[in-house]
C-alpha cells in the first residue's frame, strides 16, 4: 500500500490509533460515576448534575505541566511514572483550596507515536489519577516531527475541581498563632530539574546509573522517583481537622509558595531544624555549590505540602496525617509582622 503524504512528511495517523486503543484499559480505571460516554469524541463528558448535592458550589481549574523530568524519563526509557508528576502537579494545586479534584484531560506532543510508549504515559496519569480520585475524561496526543526528535515527548493537563463557596481556604482564614504543618515530599517532585540536571549531569557528569552511597540507589531511580499525589490525603485532613490555608510546594520553593497565602500584616516564621532535607538536596546544594537562598527558591527541600491550622487542631492533623502514612511535623507558626504577607526560615 502506498504511504500516505502525511506519513511521509513524519505523521503517522494509524499509530495513534494503535496508541488510543492500548490506553483504554487504563483510562476505564479512572472512571467516575459521573463520568458519561467513553475515548474518542471531540470532548469528555462529566455529568454536573452530581453538583446539585452542593449548596454553592464553585469550580476550581488548573494547568501545568512535568517540565524537564521528561529528559530523565526518556533517557532511562521508563515511562510509566511520569504521570505522577503531572497529575500531582495539577489536583494538588486545587486541593489547597479545598476543592475536590474530579477531571483531568491531559496532552502528549511527541516528535513520534510510539503506541507503547504513549500507553506508558498514560497508564502513569490513569495510577496517579485514581490515586486522586478523579478521572481522565479525555486527551490529545500530537506528533510534532521536526519540532521535536523522535524519542522526545512533552506532557500537559488541566484539572477541574468543585468546592462549597464557604468552604474556600485561603489567607482570608489565616490568623495570628497559627500552626504551620509540614507534609514531606516523595523527593525533588517535579520543580527545579533544569538546574538538579546543571548540576550533576552537566557540572559534575554524573551519569544517570551511577549509584550513588547518599541516595541508596542509582542517580536516575533517584531523579525518576514519582511526585507524592496528595489530594485524598488533603481532603481527609480537611474533613478531620478545622484548616485555615494550605500550599503546595512547587516552583519557587518553600517560603515564596507559602507566602502566597499569608495576609499582609502577618508572616509564617518557619524553623529550619524541625526537619533535615533527604540526601539528594543535600547533593545538589554541595556539588554545585548552590547557595543556601538559591536552593531553597528553587527545590521543594523535602516539604511537599504545608497546612495552616489553629494550634488546638494539631493533634487532630498529624493523627489524620499519620493515619494515611503521610508524615507531618510542625513547622513554624503565624505571628503579626507589619507590611506585606511573607514567610520565612529561621
């Protein structure tokens, strides 16, 4: 049979295809009752009569991507956990304003369909989807030749949540002797890759299975290890103790994400011996000789998330927080400080 144009020119219609059929089973795994219709269609569909059980209530959206975590994973040809990171990224933005993440579509540009390889990926969105409880309602996967080289890939989402209008969280509930409690992270999660890939693949030229003593296993197991999903997690600790803000610790770092919920005329005074950042940290800030602000605007420094709660509603949290196997610690507290809201280590 005769190839295509569009085959010729690097676009091959019938290995999509091939992708979309290997990927319905993981997508069938994420289905929510609400939920209508199934792959295929010009767009998902979710039943929002589900919503009339709320008084009022409010839709919560958020987009993002993985970053440059994709080199890692296309470099160790391991493509099954990147989801994760995506999905991390977006239901756990919309958790800390206390909303319920129900959907997700996600995008895959690719500069070659390889069907495996795209099932891979989303067969990682549909485990971190479940994880979170929401669905993948739907997608889109594009093949870019010329743009990108035939084993690269980028991956985006985007994330609908419902919360009730008074049950927003946020800085508005923040008051002064608030408790902050700390969430740790899985690892460097999915932030400040350009720079952790400067410095020891680029600067020092680690190789990605080099094993290293610190980390107990090889660079790139280390570097690949899946973003903590923390949706379900949050949603019970919301519902067992009385949570006034929350922030999810991405790019920017501890103290810049935190300080976006904190009011003016406040600060969050965190201390900087409550925990001991894991090894992989440590690696980046002395091999590359990053400095101490540097690092701590850039990686996540094992704190994946950060509550905001009355100092009576502590025990209720980490008990909560314990009892999901997220270990919580205090952090710092909330004190009155003229000028604009801020947080910072001490």
């Amino acid at each position: 049979m005769n190839q295509s144009a569009y085959a010729a020119a690097g676009v091959d219609i019938e290995a999509g295809d091939r992708a979309v059929e290997l990927m319905k089973a993981s997508v069938q795994r994420t289905r929510r009752p609400e939920v209508l219709g199934g792959l295929g269609g010009f767009a998902g569909f979710f039943d929002a009569s589900a919503l009339k059980g709320y008084r009022n209530p409010v839709l919560a959206t958020s987009t993002d991507g993985v970053g440059t975590k994709v080199a890692i994973a296309q470099a160790l040809d391991k493509h099954d956990t990147i989801g994760f990171d995506l999905i991390g990224m977006l239901v756990d933005d919309l958790v800390v304003c206390g909303a319920e993440p129900l959907f997700v579509t996600d995008y895959i540009a690719t500069g070659k369909v390889v069907p495996e390889r795209i099932a891979a990926i989303v067969s990682g969105i549909a485990d971190a989807c479940v994880a979170a409880g929401c669905s993948l309602v739907g997608g889109e996967t594009a093949e870019h030749p010329g743009l990108l080289a035939p084993h690269e890939y980028d991956i985006a989402g985007a994330t609908t949540g419902v919360v009730e209008k008074d049950q927003i969280l946020g800085a508005h509930l923040v008051q002064p002797g608030d408790a902050v409690i700390a969430m740790r992270s899985s690892g460097l999660h999915s932030n400040g890759y350009s720079l952790v890939r400067h410095v020891l693949l680029e600067q020092a030229g680690w190789s990605l299975d080099r094993h290293v003593d610190e980390l107990g296993r090889t660079l790139g197991e280390e570097l690949l290890e899946p973003t903590k999903v923390y949706a379900l997690d949050i949603l019970d600790l919301i519902s067992k103790a009385d949570v006034h803000a929350m922030s999810h610790i991405t790019g920017g770092g501890l103290e810049n994400n935190l300080a976006r919920v904190i009011p003016d005329g406040m600060a969050a005074v965190l201390q900087r011996d409550s925990w001991t950042p894991p090894a992989i940290f440590q690696l980046v800030q002395q091999v590359g000789n990053v400095p101490q602000a540097d690092i701590d605007a850039t990686l996540n420094m094992g704190v994946g998330m950060v509550a905001i709660l009355p100092q009576d509603q502590v025990p209720a949290a980490l008990a909560a927080l314990q009892q999901r196997e997220v270990h919580g610690w205090v952090l710092g507290e909330i004190i009155d400080e003229e000028g604009a809201g801020a947080a910072r280590l001490v």
